[in-house]
C-alpha cells in the first residue's frame, strides 16, 4: 500500500506513456493492430485503478495526506515546484476517475473497434486521461493550470474526432472557447497570487501556490487585498469552476440524439470535465470561506463577467465577416495574382528548355538574386550604422 502512495505518480505518467504509444504507432502507419493497443491502455487503466484505490484506502485510513515536491524553477524571489499530493479529496476523485475511464475504454472497444480511426480515439482518451489525472494529483495550482490545458486540448480533439461532421466541429470550436476563457482567468488568478506574494514579502516557496497550504494563502491574500478586490478575485475563481461545468456538457447542445457509439463515448469523456470543476471548488473553498457575508457581490460580478462575454460575442462574430470578407476579397486576389505569375514564369521556362536560350534566362535570375542579395545586405549594414 506504502509503495502505491509513494509511486502515485505512476497514474499520470501511465496514460501519458500508452498517449505516446499510440502516437509512435500512428507515425509508423500503425504496425501494432488494434487489439494489442486495446489489451495495453486497458492494463494502463486497470493499474491506474488499483494505485488509486490503494492511495484512496491510505488516505481514508491514516487521515493524512502525503505530498511530494521537486524543483522545477528557481530565481531570486520564488520556486516553482512540480509534485503530488494524496488526500482523501484527491484520492476520491483519482478513483472515480479511474473507474469511468476503465467503463469508457471498454465501452469504445466494443462498439468502434471496428472503425479505421480508433487507435485515434484511443489516443485521445489517453491524452484525456493523463491531463484530468494531473489535476487531480497536482500538488499546487500552477501544476493544475497545466494540466487543465492539457485536459482542454484533449477534449477539443475527443470532440472534433469525426471533423467531417460540421455540428461536432462547431461543438469543438465552442468547447475550446469556453477551455480558454476558464483556464485564461485561472492562469489570472495564479499570476495574481504570485503578484501579491512576491511584492508584499508575505508567501515564500512552495507555499504560495501549494494546495495543502492553501486555508494561509487564502488569508494572506485576503488581508493584502480591499474587500472589493477580494470579492472579485473570488468571483474570478468561482467563474472558473463553472467554466469547467459548462464546457462537460457543450457536446449535448450541438448533438440532439446521442445513438452512435462514437458520440457516446465522446460524450461520456467530456462529462469527465465536471468532476475537475468539483474538485477545484473544493480545492477554492478557503477563498470562499473567506468571503463571509459579501458572496452575494459575488453573484452580481459573475452575471456581469457572463454579460460581458455575450457582449464579446457580439462583437467577435462581425470581427469574424470582416476578417472572412478581407480573406474573400483582398488575400484570395493576391494569392491569385502570385499563382499567376508563378504559372507566368513556368510557361517562360518551359518555352526556353535547353540551349543559348536557358542559359541566357537562368543567368539574368541569378544576376537578380545577386543584386537583390546585395541590396539586402547595403540596407541592413547602413541601418546598423556599421
């Protein structure tokens, strides 16, 4: 049991390896066949199982938690540290986790084994996997931000496997929206931490960004901040996890009736994302303790970063016929332009093949390389002063 809490890494770095796998496999035109790739993630997923289960047992049993940390960045003023931590929150969630993803990778097996692009999909639940277990076992939340793009990547590609399919793409480009905007104001959130420890003197180390220390950064944090700009940070952390909540189930928005295998399983992988947004209102709880009475601005900053965004929304989809009606009209015309002269030049080389003629035409280009070459080089060495 000892050995499972001390090497519960090994549930992330697993589903990584078996991605990496599949990728190689991919490149080499798929030497290894589909049942073999199946049989090793099934066997990655079922040891993930077990090494979560154990570190959920230790932990329930011994009501502690264990956290690891090296280093991973260093300078004058912080260290940034990569780790695990175990507890029974994180064990919780790394156990459910590991379930579904054994139920989910089965589930794939039997019903689109025989697509040409499962090792794909296989890979993409890989890929999955390792960023939400990375969440999960993520000792601070720099480490979490990482993983959460991760995870964010991995569901884009989950959702857009069947690219063909224009209501998928349109599900993927709007979950990668929703991805950005939560993990952007979470990379915020963090910078903010960092911009408050650094210039007070108040955190040091690892402990400005650990999870474990997380009930004294939020004090801290809360005394160096005004109410107001306390209420909004929270505010900010809060619209995060419902970020998460929302991007799990953008896929039932887009497909109306959920009867192939393929979107069963996406969809079953994308509502993975849901049990990240719980945990990491649960890892935030200490900021929201320390709101006290003023949750209730909470609300109202919330619903007025949403009516922002709409308002963003707005304002990007005209964007968007702009920058459509400058590719139509003015990049389409000059590309044609250069395909013309390209087939220009093709049809002059083509009518001088061989003899005096070639010879004569080869020798002016290289000349006007050459004097381009050394207008170049007259401009460059007289902007510099040399």
């Amino acid at each position: 049991m000892e050995f499972c809490v001390e090497n519960i890494n090994l549930v992330v770095i697993l589903p990584f390896l078996m991605s990496m796998i599949l990728a190689a496999n991919a490149l080499t035109m798929s030497r290894i066949d589909k049942k073999p790739v199946f049989v090793l993630s099934l066997l990655c997923a079922i040891a993930c199982f077990v090494l979560s289960g154990f570190a959920l047992f230790y932990s329930i049993r011994t009501s502690t938690s264990v956290e690891t940390n090296f280093l991973w960045l260093s300078n004058d003023y912080i260290n940034f540290y990569l780790g695990t931590l175990i507890d029974k929150t994180s064990g919780t969630f790394l156990f459910i986790a590991a379930i579904l993803n054994i139920f989910t990778q089965l589930f794939g097996w039997l019903k689109l084994k025989d697509r040409y692009g499962y090792n794909r999909m296989l890979f993409y639940q890989n890929l999955f996997m390792f960023g939400l277990f990375g969440i999960f076992l993520a000792s601070n939340i720099l480490q979490s931000y990482m993983f959460c793009e991760v995870l964010g990547v991995a569901s884009y590609l989950l959702i857009n496997f069947d690219f063909s399919n224009k209501q998928e793409s349109k599900a993927a480009i709007k979950s990668f929206i929703f991805n950005r905007i939560g993990d952007l104001t979470l990379l915020f959130c963090v910078l903010t931490i960092l911009y408050f420890s650094v210039t007070y003197n108040q955190l040091w180390d690892s402990t400005n960004l650990a999870f474990s220390n997380l009930m004294q950064v939020a004090e801290s944090i809360n005394s160096l901040m005004n109410e107001p700009i306390f209420v909004g940070f929270c505010s900010i952390l809060i619209f995060v996890v419902l970020m998460k909540f929302m991007q799990a189930f953008i896929y039932l928005t887009f497909v109306s009736k959920i009867t192939s295998g393929e979107a069963r399983v996406i969809l079953f992988q994308n509502a993975l994302i849901f049990l990240s947004g719980i945990f990491l209102l649960l890892r935030f709880t200490p900021f929201f303790v320390n709101l006290g009475s003023s949750w209730i601005w909470t609300i109202l900053i919330i619903v007025f970063i949403f009516m922002f965004i709409g308002l963003l929304n707005k304002i990007f989809i005209p964007c968007c016929r702009i920058a459509g009606w400058i590719e139509e009209y003015i990049v389409d015309t000059f590309l044609n332009f250069i395909e013309l002269v390209i087939r220009f030049l093709s049809f002059v080389c083509c009518r001088f093949q061989g003899g005096v003629q070639s010879y004569i035409l080869y020798s002016f280009i290289g000349l006007l390389l050459i004097l381009g070459f050394i207008l170049v080089f007259y401009i460059t060495v007289s902007s510099i002063g040399v």
